[in-house]
C-alpha cells in the first residue's frame, strides 16, 4: 500500500512548520471500530506485565496489555480494515473497573495511509460513551489534536468491539 505523499524529512517538516498547508486549522472526523481479541491463538491484547495482586482483583488492578488491533470501517470483523491501534492499556484503578490508554491510530489505507493520530486518556467501563483526548499526530494529522469517543459495540470473554468517532483538529 503506497504511503501518503508528504515528505517526512527532517528539512521538509522544518519548511512545513515555516508554513503550515493552508495555515488554517482543518476538521476532520473519522468513524471506525476497534478490534480487540484476549485470548486464542489470534490474539491482538496479550496481557505483559501484572501485579502480585491482580488475580484478587475486581478490577484487575496492576494488569497491563500491550494491544496491535485491526481498526475497519464496521463492526464485523471482517469489515474492511483501514488501520491499526498500536500500543498499551493497564488498570489503574482498585475501585472500578477502568483502563488508562496510551495508543496510536495508525492509518494504512485510504487519504489518510501512513498517518497516525495519538491518544491517551482513562476509560471507566461503567460510561456509555468514553471520552480520550487526541494529543498528536503525524503525515496528514501533524499537531493533531481533539477528542476520541469510545463506545462497547459488543464485548464477551475473549473479543471486544468498540466503536470509536473522532474529531480531530489539524494542520
């Protein structure tokens, strides 16, 4: 798949900052699902570290995953997939369940192929919609920043589905 057109140079990103493409801030939304698997031999969130005492845990307090998950453009796994989700979730909480994320979107189809959008933030299991906030990017999405809402399209023992719409400002 051939990468988006913009030269990532150290000159060329320098000549970039000079004069951001159309110095104006751009929207851009996205739509997308995000495809977890905990356990069998395709697994895509294989835990890597725990604490001594995360089996007594409610919560799975101390319990890291390192995560390189297909993102596609509908719920069905084998929907067309337009990038990955790169990157670690823990439990950071003892009283409820609730993950602190730190990943990236990384795009390998379409206008946006070899871009990347950054995100980090908390999500409590308990909400309906999660909120993460858009703290970067790169190639299309350079000083990315914005919001990530996250929502459980469908979750069981070993696989989870959620659908993620972002409003991304950038350059």
């Amino acid at each position: 798949m051939a990468t988006a057109t913009i030269d990532k140079s150290p000159k060329a990103v320098e000549k970039w900052f000079k004069n951001p493409p159309y110095a104006k801030q751009n929207t851009t939304k996205l739509h997308f699902y995000f495809h977890e698997i905990f356990g069998g031999d395709n697994q895509t969130g294989p835990i890597i570290a725990q604490a001594n005492i995360t089996s007594q845990s409610p919560t799975f307090f101390g319990m890291l995953r390192m995560f390189d998950n297909p993102l596609t453009i509908g719920p069905d796994p084998n929907s067309k997939e337009v990038g990955r989700a790169q990157g670690i979730h823990g439990s950071p909480s003892m009283s409820e369940l609730a993950l602190f994320f730190n990943f990236n979107f990384v795009f390998i189809d379409g206008p946006y192929n070899g871009s990347t959008v950054s995100v980090m933030g908390r999500v409590a299991e308990s909400q309906e919609y999660r909120e993460l906030s858009i703290i970067g990017g790169s190639g299309v999405f350079r000083l990315a920043k914005g919001v990530a809402t996250a929502k459980t399209y469908f979750s069981n023992d070993t696989l989870v589905i959620v659908e993620y719409n972002l409003v991304i400002l950038h350059y």
